[in-house]
C-alpha cells in the first residue's frame, strides 16, 4: 500500500512538467477509447492541443472502468457496454471543460460494435438495441473509429496493470502515438456482416450465409421486374390483366397456335398465382429460406433442456386427452351451435364472431391474484397471452331484437351478447360445487373473492366482491353474506355467489 502515495507524487510531477509545454493552443481535439475484457470493461478520454508552433501535447484527463457484471455477458456486448460509458464519460468532460467547439474522436478496437452503431436501433434486438440508441442519441456513429488494441489505452483499464508498472507506461499517459505525430490517424473500413456472428446474432431479421445461398441471379431479375411492374398502376385487375398479356405474349413466341382475343379465366388464375407467389418470396423471403433449409431452434432447444420443459402432445383422434381444454371448447361449441343456428354469415362476419367469443372465454376469472382485502383484480387466461385482462366497450342490449331490423354490426353484436349469456351463465354454474348431503362443505370466510351472480352483465364484465360479514342459520350453516365490492355494498344469499379458489384444497 506505501507504493501508492508514491506513484501519486510522480505523476503530480510528470503532469506539473507537461501542463504548460504547449500555450495558447491553437486547436484542441477531446479523443476517447473504449476497452473490454471478460471481468471489467473501461473508457479514457485524451485532450490533445497544438499551437502555432505546430507543438503538439497529448494528455489523459479522466478514465472510469465498471466491473463486468455478474450475469454472464459476452464480449462484444461488454464492449458495447464500454463504449456507452466512454460516451457518456465524454458528455461531462464536453460540458465540465466547456470545449463544445473542440473535435470529437471516439474510438473502439471492437468492429462488431462499431458496425452496431452503423445499424438502426430497430434492426437490433433490445440488449443491443437500448445501448445503441443511448450511444447515438449522445453522438453521431460518424464519430467512431476503429483502433487497434495494441495502440488502444483503454486496454489497460480492462486487463489491468501492475502500480509499479503504471509509470512506464506512456501509452497510457500520452495516448497512441498517432496522437502526437503528424501522420493521419487510422480510418479502418467497417465491415463485419459475413464473418462475425455475433454481429449476427443481435440482428432482428438475418439471414445468414446458408439461406443467402438460395438467392439467385435469377431472383434478382424477377424481384426487379416485379417491383416494375407493381409500380405501372394501383389497381389489382390492371396488374393482372398486363402480365395475364405478357404471359400470353410468351406462349405464343413458343407455340404454333397463336392465341388472340380477351384474357381467359385460365390466363388470370395463372397471372395472380404467379404475382401472389412472387410478393410472397419478396416480403417473406426471411420465413420461405428458413422452412427450406428446416434448421431446428437450437436456442429453444437448449432452453427447453434447461428448464426442464418438455412437449407433450395428445394421441391422434383422442379429443378425451384434452382434459380442461377440450372441456371448454365443448362448452363454446354447445352454445355456438344454438346462437348461430339459421343466421348465414359471411366469413369475415364468422371470423368476428369467433374472436369476440375468444376473448369471452378468456376473460373468465380463474382465481384471486393476492389475498389483499382492496384488491378485487383476478387472474384470467388473457393475462398468458396480454398480461393483463379484457375490456371492450359497452353496447345496447340487442338480445331480444328482430333479426330483420338489424344490421350487420348489430347482427354480430347481439350474436356475441347471447353467447355471453348462455355461456357465462354456464359457466357460473359450474363454480357452485352442489355435493351430496352426507359431504361436509367447507363455509365461505371472510375475506374471500367471490364472483356476484347478477344478469344482464355487458360483455366481459364480471361482478366482482370480498365478503365482509356473514349471516348464519338456524342450521349454523352461512346462508346471506354481506358483500363488498369496489364502489358498494350489497347482501347476497349465499346460492348467488361463487367463490374463486385462493389455495389448492
């Protein structure tokens, strides 16, 4: 520990005798450098003058370094790391020395995070991404530059050095050598998109070598040709009819009977599963080249083995497997039968009235999510999928209009509102465990979330209360219980309350 307070002293010294050597600079330069290694990552920031005596000083101003953190992280993303703190680190010397004219040089040994910075944020997965978007809100990617790491000061600060070696090391208080010649400084091209893959790795949408391979010359013509021909009009039948046309013109380069006349049915089939295919390939060709190479997951793979999970699929034509599953999907088919029965719907209609009643069935309450006497909030399927419940707005009661005097929204909508009746009612039945006389029942508590039997209820709204107080029979069974809920009070028999599981029996 003694060498410390000596070092210290030494470098007062050595900086006392470079402070002054180069007056009235003439043009000051703020270079930064960031480092990484797999236990700490580091930034150095430089000032450099010169005079108009062409004296040139370079010295360090300030470096911070951050331990890596325990989570294992890999190494670019630990250089990424530091070029967020070297960027940052810059921001306050920038705003502390007032040196808002002097140029920026920012520099990194890591290619891969200096094609990261080249990058959209949006392309980027959101590791990536959120420090991508940090480092550009602070700085251009114009002013990044690639340094070589042995002529990179910040390799100190992430590998380390010994105090007694600290002294010797210029590269450290001076900076590079470029630094301080006349030489221009080093301007590597950035290019890593073929070679490294964990550039690849944080993209959104790559595609890498192995599904490059499938585009051909070929499909670069067709790609072209088709982009010309989508941009001749807006209109689909137009399109069609001029490659129907051009389809037409082929075939009777090649054939001996010339075909003449208006487009046949046969003709436009041909044209729109032609142009249907060609934009598929073009928008989802990502999708197409991965189905073709039929690559397993292996990122999924490896976290299913480690977690343990495993898919478990029922046997074929064995619906009775299904269990709770199979149970409510019979239960929505029993009352879909009866609701649409006699009503003819368009698909897209049938479609609207399929995912209404999907959301019907997963805005059931499961079960409470705390025992918390003010909080009325439960568990439904829909949070697996949205993480939080279902809303919808309120509309009319249609139940008991005309089919005739209805339009086709309203048609839908009272579709969806019977559904809900009968289903929720079902449903509510199901809850209310009736057992055999000679079965003791345990009593509702205090306390306990309960699902209020009212009728006409609007869609996906479920009366929802605590109980507060119970009233007891003759029998000293509870038979009425008082109810709160988030805006009153109420007393309900106990045959109008369901009670929703807090804890497995």
């Amino acid at each position: 520990m003694a060498t410390i307070p000596r070092i210290f002293r030494e470098y007062q010294q050595y900086r006392d005798t470079k402070a002054y050597s180069c007056r009235f600079p003439e043009v000051i330069e703020i270079h930064g450098f960031a480092d990484a290694s797999e236990r700490c990552y580091g930034a150095a920031v430089y000032c450099k003058s010169k005079n108009l005596k062409s004296e040139t000083l370079v010295w360090l101003i300030t470096s911070k370094s951050r331990v890596a953190p325990i989570k294992s992280l890999t190494i670019p993303r630990l250089e990424l790391c530091a070029a967020v703190l070297l960027a940052k680190l810059v921001k306050r010397v920038v705003a502390a020395l007032q040196l808002e004219t002097a140029e920026l040089y920012l520099w990194s040994d890591s290619m891969i995070v200096l094609a990261w910075l080249r990058k959209e944020p949006m392309d980027l997965k959101t590791f990536v991404q959120n420090r991508v978007a940090k480092i550009q809100e602070l700085y251009p990617n114009q002013l990044w530059r690639h340094v070589p790491s042995d002529r990179n000061p910040s390799d100190l600060v992430s590998r380390g050095v010994d105090p007694d070696k600290l002294l010797q090391q210029t590269l450290w208080f001076n900076g590079p050598t470029f630094l301080s010649g006349d030489d221009d400084y080093p301007n590597r091209t950035i290019n890593c998109i073929e070679k490294l893959d964990e550039y690849n790795s944080e993209l959104k949408n790559f595609v890498n070598e192995q599904i490059e391979n499938f585009q051909s010359v070929l499909n670069i013509h067709v790609n072209d040709f088709l982009n010309d021909l989508l941009n001749l009009s807006n209109n689909y039948i137009t399109i069609l009819r001029v490659l129907s046309f051009i389809f037409r013109f082929v075939e009777n380069l090649k054939g001996i009977n010339k075909v003449a006349g208006p487009l046949t049915t046969k003709e436009f089939e041909k044209a729109k599963t032609f142009l249907v295919k060609k934009v598929q390939e073009q928008e989802f060709s990502s999708d197409i080249n991965h189905l073709k190479i039929r690559k397993p997951d292996e990122k999924l793979a490896n976290y299913l083995a480690a977690e343990g999970i495993e898919w478990k699929f029922i046997p074929a034509r064995s619906p009775n497997f299904g269990g709770l599953w199979d149970a409510v999907i019979k239960s929505c088919k029993y009352h879909l039968k009866r609701v649409v029965n006699g009503i003819n719907l368009t698909y897209e209609e049938l479609l609207t009235v399929t995912v209404q009643i999907e959301g019907i069935l997963n805005s059931r309450p499961l079960c409470p999510i705390s025992n918390n006497d003010d909080d009325y909030q439960v568990l439904t399927p829909a949070h697996f999928l949205i993480n939080r419940s279902l809303n919808s707005l309120e509309e009319p009661n249609l139940t008991k209009c005309k089919e005739s005097n209805l339009k086709k929204w309203q048609k839908i909508t009272k579709i969806v509102q019977l559904m809900w009746k009968f289903w929720s009612r079902n449903y509510l039945n199901q809850l209310q465990q009736r057992g055999k006389w000679m079965f003791e029942k345990n009593n509702v508590k205090i306390g306990d979330l309960v699902l209020i039997i009212e009728e006409n209820l609007p869609t996906y709204k479920w009366a929802l209360g605590r109980i507060v107080e119970l009233y007891y029979g003759e029998d000293k069974k509870v038979h009425v219980v008082k109810i709160k809920t988030q805006y009153s009070t109420c007393k309900r028999a106990i045959s109008k309350i369901c009670v929703l599981p807090m804890e497995d029996p």
